[in-house]
C-alpha cells in the first residue's frame, strides 16, 4: 500500500508540480506520445513473457499472496525488464517522431515557438524513464519479496 501511494505522490509532483514553472504541464500532457511508448512497450513485454507474466507482475507488486509460484515471479520480473526497455526504446523513437514533426513545421511563422515543440518532443524520453524506473522498482520489489527468500534457505 505503500508502494502505491508513493507512485501517486511521484505522480502528483512530476505532473502539478510543474504547473508552477508556468505553462509546463501543457508540455507534458501528450497523448500521442503515451500511446506511442505503452502499447507497443506492452505488446513487446507480453511477446516476450505471456498475459499471465503480465497480470503476476502487478499482482506480485501490490498483492501478497501467501505462497507464490517462484517461475511465475521470475516470469514476471522478466515482463518487467522487457516492459522498461521497450519504453526506453519507444521514448526515443517518440522523441525522433517529435524532432521530425517539429522540423517539418520549421517556417518563419513558427521560429518563435521552436522551443515549446522541442520540449514538446523530448517529454517522450520523460514519460518513457519514469515508466523504466516504476518498472525497475516493481522488479526489484517481487525479487525481493519472493525471490530472495528462495535462496536464503539453501546456504550453507
């Protein structure tokens, strides 16, 4: 329970906290971008693993079943790892897609504004590194639960 409110914290400062800085937080609202990095980091993370990797890996996280099955926890940190690189890797191509978009758009019109669709472009490579870390956290958080546990019995 923890764990979550401390993701809505994070959330509540990386995304309000910003509206402060003056007109930021309309930067970092980009839809596109977020269905640009989570489908595809989805569908690679549940090609990779399976559907049962992907609901083990949330229900290991903020669940606490008594007995969990260990190859499914490996499983599901596996779905973590694949899901927080295929975001890194998606950010950069949303953040390529935006220095396109924004080039394309480059005109005499626009030469005063080219800062706003910069930031603009590169909020992919924000989104996709706090969608890593969270993964990153979730991963650590199962291999610490579960896995560990496993090994400690066995020293010598």
């Amino acid at each position: 329970m923890a764990y979550l409110l401390y993701l809505l914290l994070a959330g509540f400062f990386v995304y309000f906290g910003y509206a402060i800085a003056g007109g930021i937080l309309v930067i970092l609202w980009q839809p596109a971008e977020w269905i640009i990095i989570l489908f595809p980091s989805l569908f690679f993370a549940v090609a990779a693993t399976s559907w049962k990797a992907f609901g083990a890996s949330w229900g290991l996280v903020f669940g606490n079943p008594a007995q969990p099955d260990l190859g499914l926890a490996r499983q599901a940190c596996r779905y973590l790892r694949v899901f927080g690189y295929s975001s890194i890797f998606m950010g950069l191509v949303a953040c390529f897609l935006g220095v396109v978009v924004t080039l394309t758009l480059l005109g005499e019109e626009s030469r005063a504004v080219i800062g706003h669709h910069f930031g603009a472009a590169f909020v992919g490579l924000l989104y996709a590194s706090m969608i890593h870390t969270m993964c990153y956290v979730a991963e650590q958080r199962i291999k610490g639960r579960y896995l560990e546990t496993e090994t400690e019995g066995h020293g010598g």
